[in-house]
C-alpha cells in the first residue's frame, strides 16, 4: 500500500516481539523482628519504656522462624523476528541455619530445634542458642534481658534493670540495685548491692563476692567471699560467709540447714538476725505460738496486780460484794492463763520436736570468731538473743532437753 500511493503509511503495525519478564528475586519471611526497638510503649499510656527493647526473641522447638520465597525464573520474550529474548531470573538469597534450626526438605521452611533464643547475624545465618553472651553491661543499650537458657553477662547489671533466665545467670561484674531472677544459678564476680530496688531470685544456688542492702532468696545454697550486710537472706539450703571478712551484719538471713560465718553482727550492736531450720508453715505457726506466749505474762502481771489491791482492800474489811466477784475472776483468769502458756509451750515444744526427727542433719550457726551482743539467732522457732558479746568462736545448737537455744564457745 505505501508502494502504491507512493507515501509512508503512519499507525500501522508492521512487526511486533514481546519483551522478557525478569524473575523476582528470593525473599524471607521472618516470624520475630531481627532488631531490637528503641522502646516500648507502656500500655495504657503515652509513655515509652526505654528499658524494654526486645533484644533477646525467645522461641519454643518446633516453631516457625522464617519461610523463604524461592526466586522465580522469569518469563522469556522475543524480538520482532521470533527470536527468543531470555529472562533475566531472579538472585537467590541464601539463610545459613548455623545452631538449633531445622531446615524442610524444600529447603523454604526453618524452624527451631531446641527453646532459646533466635538471632539473625550478618542478615543470613540463623540460629537459636541455649546461651547468650553479653560483652558489656546490662542498661539502655541492651535494654531489659529475658530469655529462655544460659546468660553470661561479662559486665554490671545496671541500676532499674531487670534480668531473667530460665537457666543459669553469670554476672562478671556485679548487680547494682537490678532485679534479677535465674531459673538455675546464679554467680556474681563482683557484688550485690542495692538501694531499696535489688531483689534477686533464683532457683538453685547463689554465689557472690558480697552482698549489701539486698533481698535474695535462693533455693539453694547462699555463699559469700566476704560479708553480707543489711540485707535479707533467704537459703533453702546452706548460708557460708568464710573467707575474707566472712560477716553478716544486720539485716536478716535465714536458712534451711545451717549458717556459717566468722563474725555475726557488729560491734555497733546493730541488729542482726539468724533463722535457721525452720520452713514457712512452721514459722508461721511458731510466730503465732510466741506472740501468744508474750502476750500472757503481761496478762497475768496485770490480773496480779489487781487482785493484790483487792487483797489488800480485804484485810481492813471493807470489801464490798462486786469486789469479791471480781476477785474471783481475777483468780479464774489467772489460772486459765497459766494454761494456756502450758499448752502453748506443749505446742512450741511439739513443733520444734516433729522439725528435729525429720531433719538430715541437725540445725546450726557456727562463728568462727566472734557473735556480738544485739545478735538474735533461731532455731526451729526457738529464739536466742546474745546479751553480751562473745570471742574465739562457737556454735549455737538447739538443746531438745531444755527446748531452747544454746551457745557453746570453741574449746
């Protein structure tokens, strides 16, 4: 037609390919966030904690971490002579399972093998680890810490921060008024110390240099390489305060099965107790026992002096009718209180003797150099406070005889 009319033809397609289709690159679908966050909102508010980051991502075996979508091969085209015109297909991502990562037979689909924590290092090695490594301190820029596994923390657990660890817990440097609570045990390189805000808990046993205006309780055995001071102490088992200075002063410490220290309190006299041997039912039920008990001296103190002035009154022979009734009174009173302190001390006594025949191991508080006056030590119940100080050594035992607490000096 453009040869016959001798003019060029215009909107007319003469000849026609079809362009290639570039693949789609691989890409990952990850089920938890790889990094951590600058904060969390606190619920209810407009205010972000910045303590709560999320650096550790806790998952369970058996769950799904991350799908890859496999790359595609693209589409091939061709040019307006039919020839073909090849895709360009798409880059394929690799993801390394490096510790603790199953990978389907697909190779599209990982999940965890073993509870921990999952980590995605370098953007293509996967893997999910029973411990966890901190290289510095625990405060803004690790942001709270909890995990399912082993944390070793090579150095503080800084003031206001929060830790906690199904398994062990390995401080290098030391707790600074942080909460901190561990699942197996725990060890502290350097100190506990606290400032009304350091609470630790932990499931099997504690180990630290020393421990300073602190709430710990263990499960387990408590041992210190110097002193405990102003704190409360909570072992199932063992307390031991032996090398160093090897001091409890002040505060509180109470144990399943013995303390042993070199010196128990101060020479300040500042107030210091030991509980040894005595679980949480029977405390309760001693602690009931002895209130009791030091209510009905004064009772009968009162009702004695009463009756005296009655008594008194009688002798000039001006007691009236009513004074005579209450006289009587007085005298009943007396006598029911007198049983009452009889069957109290029976029950005390009973307590004491069912917590002594199922004991492995008799209870005790051994000092290996000096007790000082202002010291309270209990066992099974039973209280002891030491009047004046003591030197050399001892040990202070429970006498099933006189049902009460005896100190015997070495030697």
């Amino acid at each position: 037609a453009a040869a016959q009319t001798a003019r060029p033809l215009r909107g007319v397609l003469i000849a026609a390919g079809t362009p290639a289709q570039p693949g789609a690159d691989a890409r990952l679908e990850l089920t938890f966030k790889p990094l951590k966050v600058a904060g969390t909102l606190i619920e209810g508010t407009t205010r972000i904690d910045y303590r709560e980051r999320g650096t550790l991502r806790n998952v369970s075996a058996g769950d799904l971490l991350a799908t890859k979508i496999a790359a595609t091969p693209g589409v091939d085209g061709s040019d307006v002579f039919g020839s073909c015109l090849p895709a360009t297909p798409g880059k394929d991502r690799e993801l390394t399972p490096v510790a603790g990562v199953c990978v389907s037979d697909d190779g599209l689909r990982y999940t965890a093998e073993v509870d921990g924590v999952v980590s995605l290092a370098g953007g293509d090695k996967l893997g999910v680890y029973r411990e966890y490594d901190v290289s510095g301190d625990v405060d803004y820029s690790t942001g709270n810490l909890m995990m399912d596994g082993t944390l070793v923390i090579e150095g503080w657990v800084r003031a206001g921060f929060r830790v906690r660890a199904t398994g062990d817990i390995s401080v290098g440097a030391g707790i600074e008024d942080a909460a901190v609570e561990a699942g197996g045990n725990l060890v502290v390189g350097g100190g506990i110390v606290g400032k009304g805000g350091c609470e630790i808990q932990v499931g099997g046993h504690v180990h630290a240099r020393f421990i300073e205006n602190a709430l710990v309780n263990a499960e387990g055995d408590l041992a210190v390489d110097d002193s405990v001071v102003r704190s409360v102490i909570r072992a199932g088992g063992h307390v031991s305060a032996v090398d160093g200075k090897g001091r409890v002063v002040g505060g509180a410490v109470t144990a399943g099965t013995r303390v042993e220290v070199q010196e128990l309190g101060a020479e300040s006299g500042v107030q210091t107790e030991v509980d040894v041997g005595t679980d949480a039912k029977t405390r309760e039920l001693l602690a009931l026992c002895e209130q009791r008990l030091a209510v009905g001296p004064r009772d009968k103190a009162k009702a004695r002096m009463a009756a005296a002035r009655i008594a008194q009154k009688a002798k000039g022979g001006t007691l009236g009718a009513d004074e005579k009734r209450t006289f009587d009174k007085l005298v009943k009173f007396r006598r029911a209180a007198a049983q009452r302190e009889a069957t109290l001390t029976k029950c005390r006594q009973a307590l004491a003797r069912k917590a002594a025949e199922n004991e492995d191991e008799p209870v005790r508080v051994t000092v290996s150099k000096a007790v000082y006056e202002g010291t309270t030590v209990v066992l099974r119940g039973f209280r002891h406070v030491v009047r004046e100080t003591s030197r050399g050594g001892g040990a202070f035992v429970l006498n099933m005889e006189e049902w009460g607490v005896e100190y015997v000096p070495n030697g």
